[in-house]
C-alpha cells in the first residue's frame, strides 16, 4: 500500500497502489446554465473515470496484471476522495473499470448542487473570464462552505439524480464496499472562535445544507434533537468539559456529526444492503495523543492508521498495531472483497452489514469490537427522512 510518505504493507499479498488527481475549483466544477449548455459540468469526475481507464490500459506497465485489471481494482478516497467515489458509485457504469469501493469518511450530502447555481448568466457582453471573476467574487461575498462541487447534470449525465432518490430506486452500481465515520466528525467544521448560540446554528444550517423556503419547523424540529447540556455533544465522551469555547462548540459538533457524515454512511449502507450489497461498516474512536482535546476524534484523523505513518506520531504500541491491523483489513478487501481473509495479523471477524445484521467494527486499540449501527438513531432517523431538506443549499 503506498502512503502519503513510504509504502508499508504486513501482507503477502501484491497490490498497486494508483494515486490519481483529479481537476478543483472551479476547473473541475463548473456550475451554472452556462456550463451545462456547453455539457462540462462535473469535469472532476470525468478526470477520475479517464483516470480509471488509463490503469485499465496501462496498469500492466507497473507490474500489474492488465488481464484482470477491471476485476481487481478498489476505487479507495478519503473526504472528498469519498465523496468523488460516492458519485462514481451512483453511476452503474463503473463497474467496468472498478470491482469494489472503500468510503472513508463521506462528506456527500443526501442530495447536492443542481445546474441552476448561482454562476454564469446570460450576458452577451461578458468575457468568459468576466464570468468567472463574476462567479468567485460571488463566491466570496457568500455566506457558501462548499462553492466548488457535484451537480446533477441531467438523465445522462454522470450524476443524474439527488442520491436521496436514487438509491431508494436501486439506481446504483453493485459494488462491494466498505463504509465508515470517526467518532467526532464534526468538530472540524465549527470554527471554535466562534460565540454559539441556537439562532446562529439556525442560521447556518439555512445556509449550508437547505434550498430555499425550508418550513422553519423543520429546521427547528431537528435543531430540537440536540440538548445544550454540553456533556450530551461532540468531542463525546468528555462530560461537561467545555474547553474554554462556547457552550454550544459541542452542540455544533455533535449535529454536523450527524448531518454531514453520519446519516449517510447509515443511509447508504442501509439502502445497499437490502439489496445484496456486500458492505461492510466501521465506527473510528481512536484518539491520536497529540490533538487538542476540543477535537476529539476529529475528520481524517484515521488517515495515518490506514496509512501505516504512526511512526512520526509517537503513538503507543497498541496504537500502532491497530494500525497494523486496520491495513491488513483494508488490503484484505482490497484483494478479496473480504476484509476476513485470514491473511496478516491476527485480528477480529469484521461482520457482513445486512439487513438482519446492522452492525459496525469499532476500530479502537482499547476496544476493538463489533457494535450496533443505533448510535444517535433519533436524529439521524429525522435527517434521512428529510432527505429533499438537509443537503447543500442549491
């Protein structure tokens, strides 16, 4: 498995590792009228399907074997990587060029842009660099967390449909994957500066995750599921312990959580299983020694265990061999769409998530067992009943 630093693999199995780059922005979304006249939205992703075509055809000048190459591939992100291959995954067509998926944490709303976002407009004086000078001036005066991202382009385009309608609708690839959270994802997208209070979380959610119009009630209902006693918030298992920020940080935390990451890796691996979607799902609560405590088991911080870079960390050892372990897991499914393949360390049966078997592998040094998928189930129960109402606002 190669890593951000050096390659690291307790297995004995051969893998490549391809690290693919794909075009931002505005480059690799364009949004607007404009651009979907010209059929260029979501370039990012067309660059990540040329991108799977070219391993296809070259990936035996690696070592790799080029005989197998469409049945052997894992199509692996993080973040936005997850996101990127969330949005593959909702195109059925690539299964010609993947076999399976590994999700880490997602950040893909239920339902995303649409091509009517504010951007280039009818304007038969205005250069195409006006336009775009327009769009990220535009971009800037907004109150707009994520200016740059997919957008449905269309019945034969590469997304389309909002995700929230399309799995219900088996309009899916099936693929094998893997799927999970880190226990506070939240946390990073609070600014801990800020002075929290219920009406500034309203108007955020307005902001980041509501079209238009939303009944307030609906937003209020929801902002309800979520008590201001701090101990019930994120970074969880800290108490009453607000760390000198706002009383209502963890409040913040605890429902970005939810909204952002939470509700759809459940959502996802809810609606897959229950048509024979061999998934598999996990739950990250190890901490790192050296993040500050209001962070808790913050956004991407599993990344340098399923890397195999504790080294530079300093971690304890049991830190690191459940790193150890976590990559033997994940180069397992890689090789085998299995994470149990008995090959590596010895470690814990990941169990199947199916219908009748909705659980998680908790990933932690201390504790890694399997666990109920039913943390927080009221609330993300509420969101994904909403799912035309809390997602990214155009």
């Amino acid at each position: 498995m190669a890593a951000p630093s050096s390659p690291k693999v307790h297995k004995e199995e051969r893998l490549l590792y391809v690290n693919l780059n794909y075009r931002l922005g505005p480059l690799g979304f364009p949004q607007g009228a404009e651009a979907a006249s010209q059929g260029i939205l979501n370039l990012a992703i067309r660059d990540q399907l040329a991108a799977l075509e070219w391993a296809q055809r070259n990936i035996g000048a690696f070592g790799g074997d080029k005989d197998k190459a469409r049945i052997n591939v894992t199509v692996f992100g993080e973040s936005a990587g997850s996101v990127m291959t969330s949005v593959l995954f909702l195109n059925p067509s690539v299964s010609k060029v993947a076999r399976a998926a590994d999700l880490l944490p997602q950040l893909l709303r239920l339902t995303l842009n649409v091509d009517k976002t504010p951007g280039p407009i009818s304007s038969m004086s205005a250069s195409s660099s006006d336009v775009l000078e327009g769009l990220l001036q535009a971009m800037e005066e907004t109150d707009e967390q994520l200016p740059f991202d997919p957008t449905l382009d269309g019945a034969h385009g590469l997304f389309p449909d909002l995700p929230s309608q399309l799995l219900p609708r088996g309009q899916f690839a099936r693929l094998p994957f893997i799927a999970g959270t880190n226990l506070d994802e939240g946390t990073l997208f609070c600014p801990a500066e800020l002075n929290y209070t219920n009406n500034l979380l309203l108007e955020n959610l307005n902001a980041y995750f509501s079209p238009p119009a939303v009944p307030p009630s609906v937003l209020g209902d929801f902002l309800a599921l979520y008590p201001d006693d701090p101990a019930a918030g994120s970074p969880y298992n800290t108490g009453n312990e607000t760390f000198g920020l706002s009383p209502l940080y963890k409040k913040c935390a605890a429902l970005r959580s939810d909204l952002m990451f939470d509700s759809q890796r459940r959502f996802w691996i809810q609606t897959t299983s229950e048509v024979g979607v061999k998934a598999f799902g996990y739950r990250f609560t190890q901490p790192l020694s050296a993040t500050p405590t209001y962070l808790g088991v913050y956004h991407g911080s599993e990344i340098p265990f399923v890397y195999g870079t504790l080294g530079s960390l300093n971690e304890t050892a049991s830190a690191t061999f459940l790193s150890v372990m976590m990559m033997d897991y994940w180069v397992s499914f890689a090789t085998s769409l299995d994470p149990n393949d008995g090959l590596g360390s010895e470690r814990p049966l990941w169990p199947q998530y199916m219908p009748n078997q909705q659980v998680l592998l908790q990933l932690n040094d201390d504790n890694l067992t399997v666990i109920p998928d039913d943390y927080n189930k009221e609330k993300i129960d509420f969101i994904i009943s909403e799912g035309t109402v809390f997602r990214h606002r155009r």
